[in-house]
C-alpha cells in the first residue's frame, strides 16, 4: 500500500502468471483460486477476464470455514476437552466459540468460522480465547493507513452497501477505506432486507418509481435489488481492529497494552475514577492536527448529519472497550435514536451517555445532568445486571473529560465529579518588577480528583 513501485511489481508478476493460466485453459478442467481479496488488487482484466468471480453466489456461501453444525460434529471430542479445561459447560463454550470465532461471511447470509483461529484455540494446552488469525497477519500496514485515514473503529459498521459494490470493489491502493477494509477480510457481508438502505434509514423510495429492467437473461424491477450491510464478523477481529486503532493514536504497541491492562483493572474494580482518567490520556495522546482533520469530516446516519466531536469521542470509547476485551453495546442507534453505550463486565452492567460541553463549569454540570436524565427517563438500564449510571462529559476546548456523574443502580445516590475552578493568579506588588505568575491547565494525564457527594 505504502510502496507502490512494490505493488506494480507484484501487479505484473501475477498478471504474467494469469496470463499463462489462460494460454493452457485447455490443460486446465478445474481451478479453484481462494484469497482474502478479490481478483481487483491485480488491475489486470485482461489477463484474467475468463475466470468466473463466485465471492458473493449463496451456492459456495459455506465452501470455505466450518459451519456451526460442522463444527460440533467433528470437533466434539475436543470440545469436550475445551469445557474440562475452562470448568464450564459445553453450551457455554460453544457460544463463546460462535461469537468469538464466527461470522465470516461471503454471501451474506451463511456464516463460518474462521479455521486457523478454532483450530489454533483447540490445539493449545492452555485454552484461551485469543486473537489467533489476527496475529498471523503484519499489523503495521492497517495502523498506518488508520492513521492516514483517521478511521475509527465503528464508523463503518453496520454501513449498507449494493452488491454492485461487493462484485466490483476497486483495486485497493485506489479503494476508499470501506472498500479496503471489506477487501483486506476485516468487514465482512451481512444480507439486508431490500426495504432497509442507507446505515440508519430506509431505502429511497425513489426506487419504487423506477421502471422495470429488461436484459436478455432476466426481467427484474428495481425494489428487487438486494443489500447488504458491511459488519465486523465476531469479536477477535472488532478487538483487534481496535487495538490497531488504538496503537495508531498511542504511538506503539508496549503503550497501547500497558494502557489496556490498566484500563481492564479499573472496570475489574469498578473504579470509574480509573477508567475515565485512562479515556483523557487517550483523548490528551491524539495530535491536535489530527484531531482538527478528523473533526473536519462529514458524519451522515441516513439524513442525520452528526456532530463529529460526539461521535469522534464516543467511537475512540468504543474503541477502547473493544480492544480491553469488553463486548459494549448501544454504541450508534437504538428504539429511542442514539443509545448509551452499555459494558457488561463481572455481574455487572455500566451504563454510559456521553455529551460534549463549552468551556466552562456551569454547562458542564448542566451536560452532566441531561446525561443522568436521559439515562433514567429512557429504559437504556431496563432488564440490566446491577447497572451503574455514568454521565459523562467531554469539555470540547479541553479535549478532556471534566465532569461526570455516576449512580449505583437506578435508585441510588448520585455521585459527581467536578472541575476545580483555578484560583486567580495573584497580582504583583505595584511598582514590582516580577512578571504576573503563569497559569496552566491540569496535567491531562493525572489522575481524576476523588468523587465528591454533593
């Protein structure tokens, strides 16, 4: 991606490599050619325009991974030893296998898993859920070019693509970052019903308008056109798309896991204190050029322009859950619009409504509360372990989480944390040579002042 007199190299080996596969067709009955990337990286249609493309034809859907039904035929045995080893139940480990391992799909609709990664859980002696096919990979090309982008981790979750897009994707050193994502295998597709469009709204209903299309092989109108959403195919590989994120902002890998570990054992202590101060050093680490640029860009849910600061700092959140090891929900849309985004850890369930605020206290503590209202009066905690409510605040000239308000379960106390106004620089005796003391801001990094009952 990085090196494009590499990339034209490549391009015409394996256009001269195809090129001979095509003058020995008639030696050839049968050739099956799989990849993580369709035949586009090669920009050479002439080459290989005999080959038929059946990425995305339900036919070969499950040709390649193994099925759920596969799976617990063949790998019983050493199912059986995986729910010894974990001192749980079978059950219950196949449904962390499904939503670990699962989910790769090609046609949009079927769903397997991902090979190395089973196979590779299955055959250590330790058993752990891990990101086992993610590792096999260099990293260092998707941090870059994520940090070239600016991408974050959820902005193309759950976005609706044709299958136009999915048969003819570009060549990926000219792909958008949707294109590239899908064809580098870490979005995969998911079938949509045709009457739902655009990520957050319907279809047009323009298209209802349209005419009939009549071709020579088939009559077909334009309601008939199938969609699909692109979406990460399970955990191991949200995870670890968002540490790579993650990485791309901390500047390298040591950082990002120190970070992470310390970020796991304030949600282990439910130590709120911990986890935001964690957030403001990830918020502090982002180059202001960086932050100005990604601010810059256009964020659309259906016909809903959103603001970018909110869902730049929600996303750099949900990217952090992610890539702790936490499975957040609720992060873009819900029944009653945008969600608060839920953490479910340990028996319990945190409750998070973020909000932006101007610089000063009083709109700080009015976000905050507007927060812990919308959490209460919408049922964001319904049905939910023991919740604990967090309303929190991002001061947008700060670039830091100032204020914020927890609740232990919906009946409790409220807790608030609140800036410290900064005292009043003292004034130098009249006829003093002393220059007036400099005031600065609180070192981002420190940690949080302790909670205070109000």
């Amino acid at each position: 991606m990085d090196q494009p007199d590499q990339l034209k190299a490549l391009r015409e080996t394996l256009g001269d490599y195809y090129a001979k596969l095509k003058g020995l067709s008639r030696y050839i009955s049968f050739l099956f050619v799989t990849g993580v990337s369709r035949n586009s990286i090669l920009d050479l249609s002439a080459p290989i325009n005999h080959i038929i493309d059946v990425s995305i034809d339900s036919e070969y859907g499950a040709a390649l991974g193994f099925t759920q039904d596969e799976l617990e035929k063949y790998f019983d045995p050493w199912l059986t030893e995986s729910a010894l080893s974990l001192k749980t139940s079978k059950s219950q480990l196949l449904k962390e296998l499904k939503a670990y391992y699962n989910g790769f799909s090609f046609d949009g609709e079927k769903r397997v898993y991902n090979p190395f990664s089973i196979l590779t859980f299955f055959s250590k002696e330790e058993k752990k859920f891990d990101n086992y096919w993610f590792d096999t990979a260099t990293a260092k090309n998707l941090v870059d070019y994520m940090k070239d982008k600016r991408l974050t981790v959820e902005e193309f979750s759950g976005a609706t693509i044709s299958r136009h897009f999915a048969r003819l994707s570009p060549a990926l050193d000219r792909a958008d970052p949707m294109s590239f994502l899908y064809q580098a295998g870490y979005l995969c597709l998911r079938r949509v019903p045709k009457e739902v469009g655009v990520k957050g709204g319907p279809v047009s209903k323009e298209l209802d308008a349209l005419p009939p299309v009549e071709s020579d092989r088939v009559k077909f109108s334009a309601t008939t056109f199938e969609y699909y959403a692109l979406d990460y195919p399970n955990v191991e590989t949200r995870s670890a798309t968002s540490k790579l994120a993650l990485e791309s902002i901390l500047g390298d890998k040591v950082q990002t896991e120190n970070s992470i570990a310390r970020m796991k054992a304030a949600f282990d202590n439910a130590d709120v204190n911990g986890v935001i101060a964690e957030y403001n050093g990830l918020l502090a680490r982002l180059p202001y050029e960086d932050y100005k640029k990604r601010l810059a860009k256009t964020y659309a849910r259906g016909s809903t322009i959103v603001d970018p600061l909110e869902l730049l700092c929600r996303s750099l959140l949900f990217a952090w859950l992610w890539g702790v090891g936490l499975r957040p929900s609720g992060d873009l849309h819900g029944r009653h619009g945008r969600s608060a985004i839920v953490v479910p850890h340990k028996g319990r369930d945190f409750v998070i409504e973020l909000k932006i605020s101007s610089d000063t206290v009083q709109d700080d503590r009015a976000k905050a509360k507007e927060a812990l209202s919308q959490m209460l009066t919408s049922d964001y905690a319904a049905g939910l372990d023991n919740p604990i409510l967090l309303g929190l605040v991002v001061n947008e000239p700060q670039r830091q989480a100032t204020t914020w308000v927890t609740r232990d379960g919906l009946k409790g106390a409220d807790v608030w944390t609140l800036p410290k106004p900064p005292r009043p620089a003292a004034s130098p005796p009249k006829g003093s040579d002393h220059p007036r003391p400099k005031q600065t801001r609180p070192d981002p990094k420190a940690r949080p002042p302790k909670a205070e009952k109000l």
